[in-house]
C-alpha cells in the first residue's frame, strides 16, 4: 500500500463556488494475482470530509495488454433496505428523462446514478461516479440483500468496456451528509476530475439566452420549412431586438439547417451543420447580432447520427467561430447513437468527449442534450457548461403525462444536480397555451423565477416566448438574476416536498435565494443568516400573490421590498406549487 493526503485550494472559471478544497487521504493498494498470469491491479481510495471516491487502476504489465471487460463487480451494501430517489434504467429512454421516485430499494431494479439515499439512520447517501473518460457509464443493479452491484452500460456486441492497459476506470463515488443539502455542497465529483486542460479561458462566457424554441415545442413553429418555419432571418431578428433591449447575452436558433424536414429523428445524415436553409441568412444574421452586442447560440441536433456529425463538426465549428458564434446547443433524439449503441455506453462517451475537446479547439462552449450523465468534465474542460439529461420544461408541451410535477421539480437539485448543471430551460410566464397531449407548467410564476436560484447552469435560458415577458415586471428578476455562483448555501429542504437555497453572485455582493414547494402550501420562516454579517440588504422579494395556485392561477406574484440583515427571519408564503425569488443588495452606507 502507499499512502498520501492533500489539501489545496483550487479555482473555478466558473460555477457554484469560486474556490474549491480538495481536502483528501490517499490510499493505494497494490494487488497481484497469486498464481497463473501473476496480473496487476491497484485500488485507488480517496476519502474526503463529506465521502470518498475509488477507482480500479490496471498498469501497463506483461500479462494485460489489450483487454474487454466483461463485467464489474463493486458492490455498494447497505446496512438497511433504505429509500431511495432513482430513475430506472429503461432501454426506451436512454438518456435519463424520468420522474424521480422514492422508493425502498428492495422495490427497484437498475436504477441510474446520482442515486440519493435516505437511510435509515438519517443520514442522505448519493452514489455516482466522477470523470467518466473512455469507460462505459455505470448503472446500479439491484442484487441480493441490501446491495447494488455496478452494472456497466455495454456495447452491442455484449463487450462492457475495449481498453489497453495501462488504464483507470471512473471514480466510483458516495456522498454522505446529515442533510440532504449535505450533498449539494460536495465538490467531490469536481475533486476527483483532473484540472482544466483549457489554459486560456478568457473566452468561455456564461450567459443567458432566449430561444427560437418553445414555439416549435408548442408548435406554432417548425423546425422545418414551411409557412410556420421558425428559423428565419426575419424572426431571429426579432429576438435579436428583444434579447439586446432587455440585456440578455445569446439568441438560440433551432431549425436553422438544412435536414429538418419530414421525420428528422428517422435518418439523421439527412443533417448538414455548415448548410443554412435559404431563409435563414446565416452571415446577416450573426453580423446583426454582433451590432446589438448579442451572440447567435449555435444549435447541432444530430438525431443520434453520432458518425455523421463528427465528419462535419470540425467544419462546422469552425464556420460558427468565424461568425462569432461561442456555443453550441447539441442534441441527439434517437433510442440509439448510429442505430446501434447506447448513448451511456462507452460509445457515446467517445463521441462526447470528442464533441468538447473539437469545441474547445474553436473557442466553442457547449450545451450538450440528450447526453451522457455529467460525472464532473466541466473541471478538465470548462467549455463544457451544461446539459440536459432530465426531464425539461420541453416534456410541459408535449408530454402525454401532464408535465413535470411539482414533486420532481422538488427532487431535481438532490439527485440530477449532483451530476452537475442541468439547462431545464425555466421561466415560463405564459400558462395559456393548449395542446393535444394535456401537459402544463406545473408551478406557478413565482417558482418559475425561484428555478433560476435552484437550478444551477451557466448557460441559463430565458425560456419562454420574448412576446410573454413584454409589460412583466416580474422579467425584471430573470433580467438581474446571475447565472454564476461565487457561494451556494442550501437552507432547509426536504427532498421532493420543498427546496430553499442562497447563492452569492459571482460578481458582486448580492445575494440571491431561491424556494419551491411541492403540492402543499407553505408558510415559510427563512433565516438570513447566509447574508454577510454586518451588511444591511435590501430585499427584493417576488412571492406567490393572492389567489395563487398552480393548478389554478399560476401568474399572481406579489412583488415588495424589505430591508433586512443577517439576523432577519423572512417569512415566506408558497402557494401549491409555488416558490419564492429574492435577490439581496447591499444598502450602501
Ligand atoms: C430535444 C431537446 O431537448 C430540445 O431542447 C430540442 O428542441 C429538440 N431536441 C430538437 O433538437
């Protein structure tokens, strides 16, 4: 065995927290196989404050060199058969959109990780894994007992992982904490990831964008041409205008590329990246932009064509970047990558990675979706800023299940957040709209804005239609809301019954908090006793108002002021399904 600590302190260019410990003991130990080919393998423990990360490390040797790994076999026991907060691993739904459900674990199957753990000698447990590089994702399948073992994602020919010593796997990781905000804190995941291997990152920029979006969900656009084509100059411009008059930094175009007509999910090489459709002015339009100090968000939707779009994406990234274009949406809806392989096997691990580090070689951030779970790259290639990999406010359009409920907008920031930002896509301030499937926003405004506290992504989209923010003072929270955090401070919560969360503004001394609640109404009492000792605040409160329910009226918000400091306690009303925004400015003396 060989033993080493460390404790250091290390920056982010951008994130929860400005500055990061790394405060670890190490453990090696060595292993030799006793008889037969003699093989290697060394386990590498490292255990911090608040958990502890293990990984299996295969070095170069005389008897392993190129290897298929069929199996893994970690096990994870508990002492108890606990709750826990999973989503099933379910072929048809590869990329993780499911509602989080509290269940023991004696009653799950696979389930995917971050899994969150309510035991039952209290304490909040997550397992996950952190820097998944070349390796297939790790699922947790239920065994015997209270256990799971790993259960890696294959290929399709069976094979789990091709690798060639010398060789790592992931980190496999367990958070443990007295409260569930215990595991929001943990920078494990980011510890455990190796340091940023962009030196200059003077060009990578969180921000906050509209989108030619939610009208094609709510399908007054298409993506497609036709007379209600969403993608055209004349339209860009328009949120163009509106983005440059209300402060906002990026435009995100859908359907803006030739391949989105007809079923585009069947047969993605239909998709050209470099290739705009002709009502789309692709030069105009990003020079129009550059003079309202506005960017054009990129958008690369593959339809799963994996292949296809690595043959185009140098190209592709290039022609953005000499437009001045600094990130790109991606999007891969298919069941499969290439009609064949799973997006969480070590296949679409590849292809992820190579979408990040091409990007950064074009100055290009990413905002990946239908990806493969975050395990903490954002710290090797900041460039890589959000992704989706839940249900988005997209499944309030058209999914055949109402929409997201308020208890899994309540579970999010103890499970998927522990895998690093999620572009959800909030704000939403029209409730109106009608659509065949029956779904709904199902929260009220005031929780809408509260999501921008919550929800953490440092690319954070302003999601609704510009025309449903116009004459709203309430726009007024998403136009001053960070989307970076120089300190985040969860307050009481209660896994998907209510969240309360303070951060710090990366770049100033304000203070922002986030509350959301589940079904239930709520009389909230906060203690502020996040806010700077000795510094008076003026409060800018947005709370649900008069009459306000989810299912009902979602839209009062009653807006006031307060002056408050660190010892104030501020009582909070959340109305079923509601939530709370309040940004904190310090009172200047
Ligand atoms: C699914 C993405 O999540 C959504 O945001 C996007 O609009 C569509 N794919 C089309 O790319």
């Amino acid at each position: 065995t060989e033993e080493k600590s460390a404790d250091k302190v290390w920056e982010q260019p951008w994130g929860e927290f400005k500055k990061i410990r790394d405060h670890h003991n190490e453990l090696i130990v060595h292993l030799q196989e006793t008889a037969g080919e003699k093989r290697l393998v060394d386990i590498i423990f490292r255990v911090f404050d608040d958990g502890l990360g293990f990984r299996y490390h295969f070095p170069k040797q005389p008897n392993l060199d190129k290897v298929k790994i069929s199996n893994e076999i970690t096990q994870f026991t508990f002492p108890f058969d606990n709750d826990v907060w999973s989503i099933p691993v379910h072929r048809d739904n590869s990329y993780y959109e499911s509602t989080y459900k509290k269940s023991p674990m004696s009653k799950t199957d696979t389930i995917n990780t971050p899994a969150t753990f309510e035991t039952k000698d209290k304490l909040f447990v997550a397992i996950h894994e952190a820097a998944l590089t070349d390796f297939a994702s790790m699922t947790l399948l239920k065994s015997k007992g209270n256990q799971y073992k790993s259960d890696l994602v294959p290929w399709r020919d069976g094979v789990k992982v091709y690798a060639q010593t010398p060789f790592n796997t992931p980190w496999r990781t367990i958070i443990v904490g007295t409260k569930p905000g215990d595991l929001v804190t943990s920078t494990l995941m980011l510890n455990l990831n190796e340091p940023s291997k962009i030196e200059d990152t003077s060009w990578i920029e969180p921000s906050k964008y509209i989108g030619i979006w939610w009208g094609m969900h709510l399908e007054t656009f298409t993506w497609g041409q036709g007379p209600k084509h969403g993608a055209t100059t004349a339209n860009t411009k328009r949120y163009i205008d509106f983005a440059a008059e209300h402060g906002l930094d990026g435009v995100l175009v859908e359907g803006w590329n030739v391949g989105w007509d007809g079923d585009w999910t069947a047969d993605g090489k239909a998709l050209s990246f470099t290739q705009p459709y002709p009502d789309f002015d692709l030069d105009e339009i990003t020079k129009y932009a550059t003079q309202k100090n506005v960017r054009l968000i990129g958008h690369h939707e593959t339809a799963g064509a994996a292949k296809h779009y690595e043959s185009q994406m140098e190209e592709a990234f290039k022609l953005y970047n000499s437009k001045g274009v600094n990130a790109v949406k991606t999007g891969y809806v298919n069941k499969y990558l290439d009609k064949k392989e799973w997006h969480d096997g070590q296949y679409g691990v590849r292809h992820y990675r190579k979408v990040v580090e091409t990007a950064a070689k074009y100055k290009i951030m990413i905002d990946n979706h239908e990806p493969v779970k975050g395990t903490g790259l954002q710290r090797t290639y900041p460039n890589l800023m959000t992704q989706e990999g839940a249900r988005g406010q997209e499944y309030n359009a058209w999914s055949n299940d109402g929409g997201n409920t308020p208890e899994y907008m309540n579970t999010l920031l103890f499970t998927r957040m522990l895998a690093g930002p999620l572009d959800y896509t909030p704000g939403n301030f029209g409730f109106d709209y009608k659509l065949p499937q029956g779904a709904k926003v199902q929260t009220t405004l005031a929780a809408q804005l509260a999501l921008y506290v919550v929800l953490f992504s440092p690319l954070q989209m302003a999601s609704d239609l510009p025309e449903n923010y116009v004459g709203k003072p309430e726009f007024k929270f998403i136009k001053e809301v960070p989307c970076i955090w120089a300190d985040t401070k969860p307050l009481d919560s209660k896994i998907g019954g209510y969240n309360t969360i303070a951060r710090k503004d990366w770049n100033s001394e304000n203070w922002y908090l986030g509350a959301i609640t589940n079904e239930e109404a709520r009389d909230m009492k906060v203690a502020l006793s996040f806010l700077d000792k000795g510094t008076t605040y003026t409060a800018e409160i947005y709370a649900d108002g008069p009459g306000a329910d989810y299912k009902t009226n979602p839209y009062p918000v009653a807006m006031s002021t307060q002056t408050v400091n660190s010892t104030t306690v501020m009582n909070l009303k959340l109305a079923s399904g509601g939530g709370a925004a309040v940004k904190f400015t310090p009172v200047k003396k």
